[in-house]
C-alpha cells in the first residue's frame, strides 16, 4: 500500500506524506479482547464472549498475530529504508505516547500536523488544526458518565477499558501459548518497543 501511494504521488509530481500508529502488541492484544467483549467493530468470532477469559486471550492473541499485527509490522517494515531508518515520508506513531500524558498527546499530535501539512500551511491553520485535535486527548476528555454507566454517544463510548477487567486480561496474557508471547514479543522488538 505504502509503495503504490508513493508511486501515485510520484507520477502526480506531489509529496506523499503518511502517518502509521503502532501500538505495543501486548497492550494490543488487552485491548482488542476487552474491546471485542461489547463491539461486534472487527470482532474476531463472536464465541470469543463464550470462552474463559484464559482462552478468549489466547484466541484474541491469535488473531492479533494474524490479522491486525501482521498488518501494523508490515505497513511499519514499508516505512523502513533497508537500513532500518525512518523513510521522511511517513511518520511512526506510538499510540502510548498519545496516551501518556496531556502534554506528550499535545507534543504528538504537533509531529503530525508538522509532518503531513506543516510546510504547506499557514500558522492560522496550525494553530485551529491543534486546538481542534485537543478533543481526542482522553485526559483531557474523559469518558461522561452518568453514575457508573458510560453514556452511549460519549466520543470515548466503549474505548476506555475498566482498570479491574484490564488487569485481570493482563494477567490472562501471561498464560497464552508461548509460541504467541515469542511472536509476540519479536513483533514488538521490530517495532522497537523494549523488552517488557
């Protein structure tokens, strides 16, 4: 995909500039099971809300490594010279660090305003493109609720995980068939997250 938009970019004599979020493959692998357990969005096989929380993890696990990893890597591989640096037109992303903090989501989302229309835009727009980006920061818009019930149409509805239940998933993770966590785990050293 990569290597067609450049292409394209190239006989239309304009700049491609892309922006590719990665995400630690174990958070990914939380994550996508907690999610999968209210959203039918890319559910795997609805049997996985029928499993054991050990096996729904193993089988998230799985499909994570087939599906929605193996994309992340390959689309992270093509945006890697054959050296192993950074192509200038396309812009890695570490999810966590639009999550960390209000002012790394702040530092973030300026790297990729910069990158894709930085050179090409006036300080105005920067400026309303940054501000109008501040509503996606989950810090500083936390999910509504109305006592304890997440209120369906919240912009976060159904993405913020209960801190109980991801702990409980964590450790789940710790179970998985070892062949997953090693794949797994090489996946997020090519991705260049450090070893857990």
């Amino acid at each position: 995909m990569i290597s067609a938009l450049r292409q394209k970019a190239a006989q239309s004599n304009t700049t491609f500039r892309g922006v590719h979020v990665i995400r630690d493959p174990l958070a990914l692998v939380v994550s996508g099971y907690l999610y999968h357990m209210h959203s039918n969005d890319h559910l795997p096989d609805p049997a996985i809300r029928h499993m054991s929380l050990e096996l729904g993890i193993a089988f998230e696990a799985e499909y994570v490594l087939n599906v929605t990893l193996k994309e992340m890597v390959a689309a992270y591989e093509r945006s890697q010279s054959e050296n192993g640096t950074s192509y200038d037109d396309v812009l890695n992303v570490r999810l966590e660090d639009l999550m960390r903090s209000s002012e790394d989501y702040d530092r973030t989302a300026e790297a990729i305003w910069n990158h894709t229309l930085g050179d090409m835009s006036t300080p105005y727009l920067m400026k309303r493109l940054r501000n109008a980006s501040i509503k996606g920061d989950l810090r500083r818009n936390p999910m509504a609720e109305r006592g304890s019930e997440k209120v369906e149409g919240d912009f976060l509805f159904g993405h913020v995980a209960d801190a109980e239940m991801k702990q409980k998933a964590m450790q789940a993770l710790k179970q998985i068939p070892p062949q997953h966590m090693e794949a797994l785990l090489r996946a997020r050293s090519v991705l260049g997250y450090p070893e857990p």
